[in-house]
C-alpha cells in the first residue's frame, strides 16, 4: 500500500481544506432551515408552480420545509453531490495522467512496482478521500442539523451519502480510466464533466417528456436518487448498479494502462 500511503500523504492539506468546506458548507445550509420552516406554506404553493424538470432538479423527497426534504432540495439534489463529484473526477484524472504529465510517473514506475497496482492502490486512494468527505458530510449534518430543527433518521442520512459517494466514485473512475488511457488530465477532466452534464439532464428532463423517459435509466444519477433515499434508504439494486459502473471502469483502466506506452 505504499502508492495508496503516499497519495493520501501528498493530498493531505487539500483534503483537509474539502472537509472543512464541506463542514461549512452544511453548517451554512442547516442555519438557513429556520427561515424556509417558517414560510413552508409559501414555499410548498410556490413549488406546486414550477415545471416538472425543475421539481425533479430540486428534489422529491417530500414539502421543501420538511427536515427531510430541505436536506433534498438543498444539499444532496445538487451540491453534496457536485462536490464529491469534483473531488473525485480531480482525483481520477490526476491518479495517472496527472503524474504523467508532471513527469513523476517515471519515477514512481522505476520502482518494482506493478502497474496493475499503481493503478488498484491509485484508485483506492480517491475512493478513501471522496468517502473520507463523504463521512464528513455525514457527521456535519449529524451534528449542526438538531442545532437548526434538522432532524433526520441518521441511517438513512448514511446511505444517502453514501449514494452519492459511489456515484462521485463511478465519475472518478471515469476519469481515471481516461487517464489511463490517453494520459491527458484536462481531457480526462472534460470528457467525464461533459458525460456528468448529459446523464443529469437526462435523469431531470427526461421523466417530464413521455417519448424520452426511458433514457433517465441511462443516467447514473438516477441510480443515485430515484428511490430517495433519505427518506425511504438506498436501493441495493441502484447501488450495486452504481458498483458494477465503477467496477467496469475500473477494469478498462486496468486494461488501458497494462498496454499503453508511457509519454516520453
């Protein structure tokens, strides 16, 4: 695990900087709920207005000044998971091609370390800090949302975060596998972030068009939060789904990397 240790180590002042946002970021959200609870009437006949696309942007999991549908509609619809998604994809794309780039790979590939390796402890470290920020994410609306009147059943508070970490992780091994094939991180980058956009619009847009709705089982983020997991628990369908993404990506990765010749 030496690759895994030392990419962790490398990362650490980042990471620590992500935890601490992502801790604002709820503490942030949670103390704004008082407010949207007093004014739920307003909110709820003013949701009722809006285009379907729009509803499903913003979250079904019941009244917006619920607990359970604030935590919707503010945090886990849009921004938790754009978050981890960026610190995963970053973590992907920076895994191989990064290092490439950077001219480190060399260095790191003159020890007798396989590739497959290189590749599998790499990739376990971006699954460590995307669930490290998760687990953050977790524990601060655990302990800022009863502060506020934000009160949710913690288990499945969990599985919803952790819904969205494998889907973060399924972008990022995207990325890494991109990486591993083309050795380009701003490509990797790209590609992932535009097949993010397409697949989330297809999962907003499409349920509100009948001729198209099948294609939200296309999105990964309909395995994300079709069945709204913070209020009903996570799906283990959705989420071996979301694995079984990561663990194909994973596999070309594996295969594109053994085969590949290195940038000079």
């Amino acid at each position: 695990m030496i690759v895994l240790r030392k990419t962790l180590r490398d990362q650490r002042r980042a990471l620590t900087g992500w935890a601490l946002g992502m801790a604002a970021l709820v503490a942030l959200y949670t103390s704004f709920y008082p407010s949207i609870k007093a004014n739920a009437t307003k909110l709820n006949q003013y949701m009722e207005t809006l285009p379907v696309a729009l509803r499903n942007m913003i979250g079904r999991a019941g009244s917006i000044a619920s607990p359970t549908g604030y935590l919707q509609s503010e945090i886990f619809s849009i921004m938790g998971p754009l978050l981890l998604m960026i610190l995963a994809i970053g973590a992907g794309a920076r895994a191989i091609a990064g290092e490439e780039e950077t001219g480190t790979l060399d260095l790191l590939l003159a020890n007798p370390i396989p590739r497959r390796r290189v590749v599998l402890e790499k990739f376990w470290a971006m699954v460590a800090a995307t669930g490290g920020v998760g687990v953050v994410m977790w524990a601060a609306i655990a302990a800022f949302g009863p502060l506020f009147g934000v009160r949710v059943s913690l288990v499945n508070l969990a599985e919803t975060v952790l819904s969205a970490v494998l889907l973060a992780i399924g972008f990022g091994a995207g990325a890494l596998a991109i990486g591993c094939w083309r050795g380009k991180r701003g490509l990797a980058i790209a590609v992932v972030t535009s097949v993010a956009v397409v697949t989330y619009l297809f999962n907003v847009l499409a349920p509100s068009v009948d001729a198209v709705r099948s294609l939200r089982l296309l999105s990964p983020f309909h395995y994300y939060i079709d069945n709204d997991p913070l209020r009903n628990g996570l799906d283990p369908v959705h989420a071996l789904v979301l694995v079984a993404i990561t663990g194909v990506l994973l596999g070309l990765a594996l295969f594109a990397f053994e085969r590949r010749d290195l940038t000079a």
